[in-house]
C-alpha cells in the first residue's frame, strides 16, 4: 500500500508543477502580446504561450496515462527552459547570465519532473497489474522452435 501513496504524491507534484507552468505560460504570453514590438520579442511571446499550452496538453496526457505523456513532458520541458533562458535578455529584465542561471534551475526542475513521471511508470513487483516476463534463454528459443 505504501507504493501506491507514493505514486500519488508524484503525480500530484507533476500536476501542480504543469498546472503552474500552464498558467504562467498562457497568461504571461497573453500579458506580453500587447507590449510586444520587435520580432524577438514576439518570437518569445508565442514560446510563452505556447509552453503554457503545452504543460496543459502534457497534464492531460499524464492523467489519462497515455503513452504520449513522457514526449510531451519532455518537449513541453526542452520548450520551457529555453523559454527561460532567452526571455530575460530579450525584454531587457537582466543580462544574458541571469537567463542562463534562471535556465539551469528551470532544467533541473524539468529534469526532476521527467524523472517522477518514469518513476510512476514502474509498478511494484506486488502490485496485480504488473505482468510477469520471463527472459528469454537459448533453451526457451530452442523449445518454441
């Protein structure tokens, strides 16, 4: 039974950090459409907005356990940290080494949300939903042949 509260407390994490993204994402882009005036800067806009989009997508994914999830999960991430490295620099908030810091957390983030969703993929070896497979050996190949 400790397995399954563990797999709950994974997911939950990966939903509010999805969730979160999401809504900074979609609201953030939408915020910065207005105020965006140069092609960079609408560039990154669009890239806001569409990780906002995307962490959703990748949350109904998670949810419904599709098989999509983890490539979504993993775009949605690699979109996400470059997001954040470049929007710093382009809005003029700071200067390129405040993105890349800002950057290497958001990596570190992605990377640990990658590693709870694969997490979750294993089953226990006493849970009854997981399928035993046994190895295949030289003998086994030569008794089905």
């Amino acid at each position: 039974m400790r397995q399954l509260r563990w797999w709950d407390v994974r997911l939950a994490i990966i939903a509010s950090a999805l969730v979160l993204a999401g809504y900074i994402g979609i609201v953030e882009g939408y915020n910065a459409l207005h105020i965006s005036t140069t092609l960079v800067r609408r560039a990154t806009t669009v890239a806001q907005l569409a990780y906002g989009v995307l962490a959703l997508i990748a949350l109904v994914a998670i949810l419904r356990r599709h098989r999509a999830a983890e490539p979504l999960l993993e775009f949605w991430g690699s979109m996400f940290t470059a997001t954040t490295i470049v929007v710093p620099s382009v809005r003029g908030e700071g200067p390129v080494s405040s993105g890349l810091h800002a950057g290497v957390i958001t990596a570190l983030v992605v990377a640990a949300l990658i590693w709870l969703w694969r997490a979750n993929q294993r089953l226990p070896s006493n849970h009854p939903g997981r399928r035993t497979v046994q190895r295949t050996t030289v003998e086994s190949l030569h008794r089905s042949s």
